[in-house]
C-alpha cells in the first residue's frame, strides 16, 4: 500500500495539472474561435463591398431580377455575387434612396414567406431544396419559419386571441366604478 503522504502529493499535482490543461485548452478554443470571427467577417466584408469599375445604375428589369430572385428564394449575396448582377451595397444604396424600392423589396420578402411552406416541405422531404444533411436542414427550415413570421405575420405570426368584456356600471364601497364605457362621473 502506497504512504499517504504520496498519494495526496500526487492528487494535488494532478489537480494542478488539470487546471493547467483547462486553461490552455481555454485560450486554444478561444483564439480558434477568435480566428473563426474574423474569417466570417471578412468574408462577410468581401461578399458586401462594392464592385470595382462604376457604380451599377438602377434598371427596373434589373431590379426586377433582384426582386424575382429574393421572392423564389435566393440570397440576395449571392444574387448580387453575379457578375452582371449590383454589388449588395448597391442595392441598399438603391433602397434607402428610394422607399418605393423598399416596399418592392418587402413584397418579395412577403412572397418568399407564401412560397416558404412549400420549400419547407421540400427541405423537410429531403427534396430538390435539402442539402442531405439533417441538421442543415432543420436549421434551415427553422430560420425560414423565423423569417415568414417576420416578413408575413397574417399568415404566419403567432395568433394571440385577446377577449374585451364591457360590464355594467357597479357599486363598491360607496364608489361607482365604471363599466361599458361609462366613466362613472
């Protein structure tokens, strides 16, 4: 049997050893996760700056393009990512220019989310639409709800059922309190 003054030494160098580990292993997923941001940032940055040469003048068959694409659901950045296609910043640009282009956009937003259902299935079904794996799927199929619900509440928001009861004017302890818009004066 071992003395039990080795054993407690050794417990305590491995609780150090553990901590160590922890630690490091900490700063290791942190500069992981550190480096993961900025690579998603820059894509982002690469994927939304202009494009070189002039900036791409408004068409109505161009932003009718945009606007189809959006509403059978494509990413308007990988809309914009087409060579004869505006750069994303374009497109705000355009939209905060003009609230009419807003609105349009809002349309196909709302169309997308009538058409959502069925590209839900289709995912769900593992479809045309399904990228094969489940997860990515059910991700996605989850982010579409989340926009339809947004984008088309009519149809897809949550419902709250509010009931109003009017009462008729009553008596407690000598005051009258109002009811069925009476204001008891």
């Amino acid at each position: 049997m071992a003395h039990p003054r080795v054993n407690s030494g050794m417990a305590e160098k491995t609780k150090q050893t553990h901590k160590r580990t922890k630690s490091e292993a900490a700063k290791i997923v942190q500069a992981e996760l550190s480096e993961g941001a900025r690579k998603v940032k820059a894509t982002v940055n690469e994927a939304c700056k202009p494009k070189r040469g002039q900036p791409t003048k408004f068409s109505p068959e161009l932003w009718e393009r945009i606007l189809v694409a959006v509403a059978t659901y494509q990413d308007l950045i990988e809309i914009c990512s087409e060579p004869d296609m505006p750069a994303v910043s374009t497109v705000y640009r355009w939209m905060r220019e003009n609230p009419e282009l807003k609105e349009d956009m809002r349309g196909a937003w709302e169309m997308f989310s009538m058409l959502g259902k069925s590209y839900n299935n289709n995912i769900l079904r593992q479809g045309r639409m399904s990228t094969g794996d489940f997860r990515r799927d059910e991700a996605l199929v989850a982010d579409n709800r989340w926009f339809m619900s947004k984008t088309n509440r009519r149809d897809f928001g949550d419902k709250t059922l509010v009931q109003v009861e009017t009462v008729d004017p009553f008596v407690i302890d000598g005051t009258l309190l109002p009811g069925n818009g009476d204001d008891g004066v």
